[in-house]
C-alpha cells in the first residue's frame, strides 16, 4: 500500500474570522506530519494536502469540527512520495481568484451534475460544454467537444464570457451551459458569474474532473488524456492513477515526450514553452537550483526549492 494520502479539498462558506485560523492549522498539521497548501479568505476554505492517512484524516477531522465546515468534502488519493515538501496555510482575498466584486458562488452556483449524469448532460446538442480551466490544462486533456477559452489565468474568463456572449459566439442567446474544472472550485464561481449575467440554465460538474475520473469507468468515459494537478504527480488519469507528464519548473507547463525531446528543454531550467522568456540570469540561477536539488536528491532529502508555484 502507498504510503501517503492525498486529499483535495473546498467549501464556500462565509469565515469572518479566517485569520484567526490560520496559526491553529498550521500547527494542526504540522503536528500530524501533513504537508501541502491550503489558502483561507472570507469566502471559505480551499486546499490540497498530503501525508500519513491518519494525519490527513486528522487534520480533515479537525476542519470538520468548526460547525460552519461540518460539510466539508474531499477527494483522496495515494502516493508512494510525498507530493508536497512544506505546510503553508496562507490568507486570501478569494480562494480563487475571478476578480468580481458581489459574487456569492455558496447562493448563486448552478446546478450540481454528479459524475454518473455527466455523460447524458454533455450528448445533449443543446448544450455548450465549457472547459474553464488554463491553456496549459486543457492542452493536456478535456473532455470531448469541449470549448475551450484559451486563457492564461481564471481572472481572464470573465472577458472570455463577454466576448462569447456577442452575435454568433457560443454564449449568444444564453444557451444551457455546462462547465467544469479540475476539482469544481472554478466551475462554483463561474457559474455563479453566467447566473448573474441571466443564464437560466447553468450545470457544473460536481466534484470536478478528479471525481469524473475516480468515478466514472474508463471505458464509459468521455474524457480524453490526463488532467493536469497543482502538486508534484503533474498530472493523473483515470483511477487517478499518475500520469506520464514531467514539469517544466520555469513555466509550470506539462511537458509530454516530445517536449522533452525539444533542443530548448534544460530540465529545471527551460522547456520550448518558455526558453525566450527568461534572461540568462534567471536561467543560472534555476540551473543552480537544480544543481541543488540533486544532491539533495542523492542525499534522500526534501528540497524545498523543488515545490510547485501555489
């Protein structure tokens, strides 16, 4: 058996006093040898962490026994190594970012559709499937006929959804929606945000694609490739089974076979995506970081220098 838990995540609630959290959770977890990030704002809770099954559970026990986040849900899965090398419960002002002032996705998300259902909302023609999610996700998996907003951060989609609502775009004359992203985080807000602008029918996934995938059987699935994850498995698959795909550590993109193959990609320092972003100032300095990183490597130790950008 593996041997580390993972679970994954959120709830929108109202938590006037989410400073106030932070110290006692970070304490939490480090006492029970949890590692992972979990971001707190007024609006609720969202995380993702990992360690020894009993701490985890622990830490998820100790969340629970605050009323307001009784119901809080989350998703697992196991891992021979840590996806994680430090704790960190930071404050936000959202705990996704969208940039829209009076959102209350708690009141005003659309329609929960459980995986099962899935399929049978997205064969309806009626029906624009929208993937809300980065370019860089959707580059390595979707599902099937889904649209997809080519953007580089969740805070651009509400001028994707302008754009989209003009004559002749995909959202022209309020059409059934239907939307998902990694874990269901996103899809809350973004639906909330269609409901404000006068969408009637708004569906998202719950659970997200992470539970689509540990739920659904593959060969009734309709999803293609892997789904990108913000931790150190880059990337899962059905069973959430880790997938294929290596990180580049300068850009974050997920980088497949042939991106390896790519005369631009230094590992820990560039990949074809990014080679002409960076000065070579910055490149020397992540080729020192990788430098550092194996030997740390060699000496079966964390390397903090390795974690993924939150």
């Amino acid at each position: 058996m593996s041997d580390y838990l993972t679970a994954a995540f959120y709830q929108f609630v109202e938590l006037p006093d989410y400073s106030a959290l932070q110290a006692p959770l970070q304490a939490c977890c480090e006492s029970h040898g949890v590692k992972g990030m979990i971001l707190l704002a007024t609006e609720g809770i969202n995380g993702t962490i990992a360690g020894p099954p009993d701490g985890v559970h622990a830490v998820l026990a100790w969340l629970r026994s605050d009323a307001r986040l009784a119901r809080l849900q989350h998703k697992e899965g196991f891992a021979q190594h840590s996806p994680f090398y430090r704790m960190k419960v930071r404050l936000k002002r959202e705990i996704v970012t969208l940039g829209v002032a009076g959102l209350n996705p708690s009141q005003m998300a659309g329609q929960y559709v459980k995986p099962e259902d899935w399929n049978a909302l997205i064969a309806d023609p009626d029906v624009v499937l929208v993937d809300t999610r980065n370019e860089y996700e959707v580059k390595i998996g979707t599902f099937q006929g889904a649209i997809n907003p080519h953007i580089d951060s969740f805070a651009e989609f509400p001028q994707w959804v302008e754009q989209a609502r003009a004559e002749g775009q995909p959202l022209h004359r309020k059409p059934k929606v239907a939307m998902f992203c990694t874990g269901g985080i996103r899809c809350e807000k973004s639906t909330a945000l269609l409901r404000a602008q006068g969408f009637d029918e708004v569906y998202h996934l719950e659970g997200g694609i992470l539970k689509y995938l540990e739920t659904v059987p593959q060969a009734e699935s309709r999803w293609d490739g892997q789904c990108f994850v913000f931790d150190e498995r880059v990337s899962v698959g059905h069973g959430l089974v880790p997938g294929t795909l290596e990180l580049c550590r300068s850009c974050r993109w997920p980088l497949d076979e042939a991106d390896l193959a790519s005369p631009h990609f230094v590992r820990g320092v560039s990949c074809a995506h990014c080679h002409d972003q960076k000065t070579e100032a910055q490149k020397q300095g992540f080729l020192e970081r990788e430098h550092q990183m194996t030997l740390a490597r060699e000496r079966q130790q964390p390397h903090v220098g390795a974690k993924l950008k939150s």
